[in-house]
C-alpha cells in the first residue's frame, strides 16, 4: 500500500508548489502595475488579510471560524476551546494537537466476574495541520493524524468491560478496546467560496473520516477527559479511521449537506500499514449550528462488510448527535454531548445513547459519562452459551476529575482518576457480577488552552514583516 501514500504525498507537494508559483505571479503582476495612488489600497488589503490571518479561519471555509472544525469535515459548537499549538508563516499556518495518557487501569476492580483485566499503558494520538488560502475564494488544507498505540498499548487492545468491535488473531475483540492504527489521517481538501455564506469543498484521505456521526470522541471537548472509548463508538463514530473516503460538501451559512464515499470494512489488526481502499460504501450528514455554543448532525451510513470477523454482515447506520459548549471564564468552560446511534444489521436494530459532560474550573475538571446500548450474543462472542441470539440492554456510568499540575511551554501536564459503573444484564452475571467498577488513574499531556486573537502589537509587527 506505499504507492497509496507516495501518491497522496506528491498531490500534496504539486498543489503546494502550484499555489506558491501562483502567489509569485500575482504579487509580480501587482508590483508591476501598481500606481502611487493604488499604495493605500494595497496598504488596506494587506492589513485585512493580516487580520484574517490571525483570526484562524476554518479549514473548509473562509467565512468560519476554526473553533467550529472537529475531525474530519463535521463541526463543533462555534465556542469551543482549542487546546493546540500554532505557528505562522508568510503563507501558512501550521497546528499540532494532541494528547497522551499514561495510566493505570483496572476493569472489575473488586473481581465480581471473570471477564476484566488490568493493564498499564499509554492511549495516545498526535495531529499536523496546516492550510493556506489559494487566491482570493480557496482554501487548501492538510490533515495528519497518527497514534503510536500499536506500540504503547498493545496489539490486543486495553481493558473495557462490555466493548465490542474489530478483531485480533481470528477472534472478535471482546471486553477490550481496539488500538488505533499509526497512520490514523492523512487527508487533504480544497474550499471554494462559490458566493457570500456559501462554500463547495471537496475532502479526500488515505485514510480519512467520511460524513457520518458526531465528531469523533477524542475530539469532543466534553470526552477530552476521559482515555476510554464510549462503548457506543462503533455505533456513532467509529468511521474516523476510514483506509480510502471522499466527502462532497456545500454550505450555506449556518448549514451544510455533505456526502461520502468511503471503505466500509474497519482497519485490520496489521497497525502499521494502508488498507486495501474499496469505496464500497455512502453516507450523507447534515450539520446545523444555530449559535456560537451549538452544533447538531443527522447521519446515515450504508457500511459494506465493516467488520473482518463478519464479511457477509452489512450496517445500516444512523447517527444524531447535540453538542452545547459554553465559556464561563478564560479558563473555564462547559461542554456537554448527547449522542443517539443504531446499527441495523442481521434483521436487528440495536440503538445506543450517550450523554457526556466535562465541566472545567480553571485547572480542575469535574466529568462524566452515561452509555446504553444494546449488543446481541455474536456481538459479545457468546453464541456458545444461548441458544438463541438474545439482546443484552447494557448501562454505564462514568465520574472522573483531575487538575493541571503544571503548565510548561504551553504544555499542561494533568493528574487525573475516573471509575466506572457497569450494570450488567442478569444473564451476563455469571460472567461480569452484578454491577462490576472499573477504575483507573492517570498522568495525561497535552497542549494548553489556546488564548484567542492576538496584540495589536503583535499585528503590527507581523505587518512590517510581509
């Protein structure tokens, strides 16, 4: 799969050195028939751009503000804190985001069944953007994520009561969560603004998150707490790692209809390499944020044999989510998302809620987590002990807190606990124990809280450089 990258890799490099041939051409042209009585009007356009530059568009339209990007193409609440570091350039502007936990953790702490584990390792994933304007009405951007799981957490997984999803060594992976691949994003897009409020974009990636679901958990505000993934994310956003999409979108103001084609099947247990890309399956999402401190979606996906340990089973899903965000102070703020996805495969619906809170008091942050959902025996891998296929209503509570111990170099170094409540349906008690706590502790790094807009004199000096 390197020709796959390599080709990705030199798309990047031709349009990045087309845009700077063009830049060259135009501030040529310019110099050259630029009158006197035309140098206030330069002057002008010049500090309107450098006042665009440092308000920090959003990476699929001009008009919007970068505060509104979560992964992928999907949005989030106009209001939402950034937690990144950021470089300019003359024509680019570079980000880098991310997050790394080390912890210990500890599934049915008091050893009420026989289905948790324990294990110490480090959840973890890192981020590059950059975008750059093309002309006067495009936007070029560039997307990378990788995780160094495969490494630090294990091949395997870690211990998580009741999750389900993807597999390792032939078998369905069961009461643990799948590690994210290394090469989790490598995208790129291109924005058209066609008119005042309205955009065409176009998003391709190898891989790629296509139109379907909420903004994916780690890029949630409200979950950016919590090392766990929801029980419910192959239920809502577990297409975020998507080896081969591309994703259409128009936006209108407030408004955007956006559709996908992508690769049904998830990534396999080799983490280390490219997919074979299938575009075997659609989706359709549109999003709507009526405010600064809401962002709504409704999805539909139609998934072509997403899981390896089940090739003949399709998905049918659909997802609808509600993100608020709010700021209470510079350092404080609210963030709460209420997730609704069902899977429809097999002959069955089986729907899954979650409801997500982090409220943040300058360093110390107070979180949590409510999950139902609903998974049959194939999907617990327990065929053998039920004669029929029954469906088991599972539910999950989630209280954490931690504190910012220190901030160095723009870089927060957190301590943090969370346990877990699991009510187990009566038939899975010989296995789980009635209401089995899972518990874990935690050092986690990532980038301190971005402070928006910037000095006049910091403005002032950017100008006297260009």
């Amino acid at each position: 799969m390197k020709i796959y990258l390599l080709t990705l890799c030199l798309l990047i490099m031709a349009i990045t050195a087309k845009a700077q041939q063009m830049d060259h051409m135009e501030h040529n042209s310019t110099t050259k028939k630029a009158a006197p009585h035309d140098h206030a009007k330069m002057m002008a356009e010049t500090q309107r751009d450098t006042t665009h530059h440092m308000s920090m568009s959003s990476q699929f339209s001009l008009d919007l503000p970068m505060n509104r990007d979560g992964s992928g193409t999907s949005w989030v609440p106009d209001e939402t804190p950034m937690y990144m570091y950021m470089v300019h350039s003359k024509k680019w502007m570079h980000m880098f985001h991310g997050s790394f936990f080390a912890r210990y953790n500890k599934q049915d702490l008091f050893n009420k069944g026989s289905r948790g584990g324990g294990q110490v390792d480090a959840p973890n994933w890192f981020m590059y953007m950059a975008q750059r304007r093309m002309g006067s009405n495009g936007l070029f951007a560039i997307n990378t994520m990788f995780s160094l799981d495969p490494f630090t957490v294990g091949a395997g997984g870690y211990p998580l009561l009741y999750q389900t999803g993807e597999s390792y060594k032939g078998n369905k992976l069961v009461d643990r969560q799948h590690p994210h691949d290394l090469f989790a994003e490598l995208s790129i897009a291109y924005t058209q603004r066609v008119a005042k409020n309205t955009d065409i974009s176009l998003s391709v990636g190898m891989p790629g998150e296509p139109a379907l679901g909420p903004p994916v958990f780690m890029h949630r505000v409200s979950a950016m707490n919590n090392p766990d993934a929801p029980l419910s994310h192959h239920y809502a956003d577990a297409t975020h790692i998507t080896f081969g999409t591309a994703t259409l979108g128009f936006r209108y103001k407030n408004v955007k209809l956006e559709g996908s084609v992508f690769t049904g099947r998830e990534p396999d247990e080799h983490r280390y390499n490219f997919d074979k890309p299938r575009f075997d399956s659609y989706s359709v999402r549109l999003s709507v944020n009526p405010s600064k401190e809401w962002a709504l979606q409704v999805s539909n996906g139609w998934l072509k044999s997403p899981e390896e340990a089940e090739p003949h089973d399709d998905v049918n899903r659909f997802t609808a989510s509600a993100i608020h965000t709010k700021m209470l102070g510079n350092n404080s703020y609210t963030a709460t998302t209420l997730v609704y996805g069902q899977n429809r495969h097999h002959g069955k619906t089986q729907p899954a809620v979650l409801l997500e809170h982090s409220l943040q008091l300058n360093k110390t942050a107070i979180y949590g987590r409510y999950e139902y959902v609903q998974k049959d025996a194939g999907e617990m891998d327990l065929e053998t002990l039920f004669s029929a296929d029954p469906n088991f209503n599972i539910n999950a509570i989630t209280l954490g807190t931690n504190r910012i111990l220190a901030t160095y170099k723009q870089t927060n170094i957190t301590l943090g606990l969370q346990a877990t409540l699991n009510a187990s349906p009566k038939a899975l008690t010989p296995l789980y124990g009635t209401a089995p706590v899972g518990f874990q502790v935690y050092l986690r790094i990532t980038p301190s809280l971005m402070k928006m807009g910037g000095s006049k004199r910091k403005m002032d000096h950017d100008m006297m450089s260009m």
